[in-house]
C-alpha cells in the first residue's frame, strides 16, 4: 500500500500545477506559433512551445559575442591605440580596434599624448589600421548612412559615424565635445539630413580612417599642440618605440554593458573581431574570430545550437536554437547585470523586419530565478513583453 502512495504522489509532483499550466495556455493563446522557452535554475523546462525551431536571433546574438569575449579576453581587458613619434617630428598612430575612441576618450588622450611629446609643432599625421584587412566586411552591414551600418575599423572615432546639425549649407557639430573638421562638414553637406542627425562612414575605409586623423589632431589643439602638416595613411616604421600607449579608460566589462544596453553593432564587431586578434595574433579576421569562437562554443557541446556569422545580430544568416541559448545564458549569469532591464528582469531584445526577439533572466514567485528565450516571427514587438509578463506572472 505504501508503495502505491508514493508512486501516487510521485506521479502528482511530477504533473504541472495549476499555475504552470496556467501559463502554457496564456502562453499559447497570446502567440501560439511564437517559439518560448523558459527553463529554472536546475534545468527544467517549464515552458516549451514550438522549442525546438532554430531561429534568426537579431540583437540577441549579441549576448553570444559578450559571453564569448569575456571568456577570451576577461572582464579587465582594455584595448589601446599606440602612438609613435619619429625625428621629425611626424607622429604615427596605430590603431589597435579600439570601440570606443569617442570624443571623451580623445579629449583624456590628447592631453597625455601632448605631455609625452611637447607642444612643438607637429610635421604631419600617419594612420596605421593595418590592424584590420583594409577588404574586412561584416556579413549584414550594407553601404548606406545608416549609424547601424558603419565600417568596422582598426582607428575610428565616435563609433565611425558623424554626428551633426545642418541647416542650408552650414554644418555644426550636433556635440559640445565634438570639434567639427573639414571632412564632417563636407560628408554631411552630401549625405546628412537636415537638421540634426547621425551618418554612418560606411562607403570608402580612407574616409572614416580621414576623420579620425582629423579629429585627433583636432584635439591635440585642444589640448595645446599643434599640426602644420597633413594626414595621411601608412605603417609605423621598423625600430620606433611608442611615445604613448592610450588604455581605453573603459574595461571590456564597461564596453559590454554599453553594448549590452545600448545595442550597438560597430561595438558588438570590433569587439568579436578581437578576440581573434588575440587569440590567433593580428591582422585580426573575421575567420579567426569565428574560429575561437566554435572552438569554445564547441567545449560546451554548443556548435551545433549556436552558428553565427558575425557578433552583432545584423545578419540573418545567424542562427539559434532556444536550448542553445538557455544553456549560454546559464554560462552567462555570472555577468547578468550587465543586461537592461531591472526589477526583477534582464533581458536583450532583438529587432529586424519579420523578427522581435527576447531573452534572459527573471525572478518569478514560484520558481525562482529562470531563464527565458522569446522569438516571433513578427513585426510586434509589444508582444514578447506581453509573454514575458505571462511567464513571470503565471510561475
């Protein structure tokens, strides 16, 4: 008899409760061909609807390229640009990827570059991105003006994109902190809105490489020096010793919360692209990268749900399933603050044409901390909230 009972309760433990089951069927009768995975911290699938369809995760991916560089790099790692000073005083920069060489970060270099090599005049500028292939293409970054679509690049500024306000002819810098320089004003007379707005530098590599040299030099007017020369493009000559080395103030961690938050696909890129730059050794490839990166997908039986073609989510040719990532996301939950969200949610979301996606982390009243994956394949967005509330207020 007592054999029977605890087979009994055993079978009744093991049946969804009213409240799960309650949710499934919200679940479904919100989205019912929406892919929806939620799994506990133990692994149990809670909710699985339509799970084991790969799926274009967008933006998503993103969460796979931070996981990824954390793993390679760590949480502390900065990158550098390197600066190099010869006998007559023509300076050379080499860029080393940097993702966020924006205007704040220029103004701190500049004033240290001009501490370490003096306030004589400069006799000219050369950019060295040999860093990068100068043919480097990222799968899904199309040639338009778009902020989405700028060129990945070994020395860019401001994210290789121009920020301005035009009105008739005249250009202004749509940012205090950002000099206007002839080639900002000559690229957003051509191709900037009117009024304020954002291009990318996404036609020729020389054109954002251009802007990059002018706006450093014009911050080390800023910051006291001067250049009567002009800027050109070159390689740092054998046997000359860096006169500075800038070390982004911002830590990897730092860059991938903004990542993270902010969604951006110049970061996410530069960002992938060096972890094979220093795993395998530079010029840095998207072939390197991708290889890194199945080899450590691969150690945790992961190459087989998680394909991608670059790091950012803008192509469609990545591809996910919902168990893949609920496994990554477990790897990942060290490093979950650096999600959006808050009050008991961390989340990515991904958007393109036909596909909202969402995943991530949230506290629910009956099963704690689960992990949770989202795709439609639609242009409503609002929807993966309303499952994502379903989910936190039926477990």
């Amino acid at each position: 008899m007592w054999s029977h009972l605890i087979a009994l309760v055993c079978t009744l433990l093991l049946l969804p409760g009213p409240a799960l089951a309650d949710a499934k069927e919200k679940i479904a009768a919100l989205a019912p061909s929406a892919l929806v995975l939620v799994v506990d911290e133990k692994g149990n699938e809670l909710v699985a609807q339509n799970a084991d369809r790969p799926f274009v995760p967008a933006s998503v991916a993103k969460i796979v390229t931070a996981w990824l560089a954390l793993e390679v790099l760590g949480g502390d790692y900065r990158f550098q640009t390197r600066f190099y000073l010869d006998g007559a005083r023509k300076l050379y920069v080499r860029g080393g990827g940097d993702p966020y060489l924006i205007s704040e970060e220029l103004a701190r270099l500049a004033s240290k570059l001009v501490a370490a090599i003096g306030k004589e005049p400069l006799t000219g500028i050369v950019l060295d991105a040999s860093y990068y292939p100068s043919d480097l293409r990222i799968p899904g970054i199309e040639d338009t003006d778009e902020a989405y679509d700028a060129l990945n690049s070994a020395l860019a500024v401001n994210f290789n994109t121009i920020h301005a306000v035009r009105k008739g002819r005249t250009v202004r810098s749509a940012e205090p902190q950002t000099p206007i320089t002839p080639l900002a004003i000559s690229q957003f007379r051509a191709r900037g809105p009117k009024g304020r707005g954002r291009i990318s530098l996404a036609q020729d590599p020389a054109v954002g490489l251009q802007y990059a040299g002018e706006l450093i030099a014009a911050f080390i007017a800023r910051a006291g020096g001067r250049l009567e020369g002009g800027i050109s493009t070159g390689t740092v000559p054998d046997g000359l010793d860096p006169v500075h080395v800038h070390r982004q103030s911002r830590s990897l961690a730092a860059i991938l919360n903004g990542l993270l938050v902010g969604s951006n696909n110049y970061i996410a890129n530069q960002v992938l692209l060096e972890i094979g730059g220093v795993r395998l050794g530079g010029p840095v490839s998207l072939e390197k990268s991708l290889k890194v990166a199945n080899e450590l997908l691969a150690k945790h039986d992961l190459a087989d749900s998680i394909r991608l073609e670059e790091g950012s989510g803008i192509s469609r040719g990545n591809r996910l399933t919902a168990r893949g990532l609920v496994r990554l996301l477990h790897l990942f939950e060290p490093h979950a603050d650096l999600l959006g969200g808050g009050r008991g949610v961390r989340y990515k979301t991904g958007t393109f044409s036909g596909v909202r996606t969402l995943a991530g982390y949230a506290e629910t009243s009956g099963h704690g901390r689960v992990r949770f994956v989202i795709a439609l394949e639609s242009n409503d967005g609002a929807l993966r909230f309303r499952l994502l509330k379903a989910i936190r207020s039926g477990l």
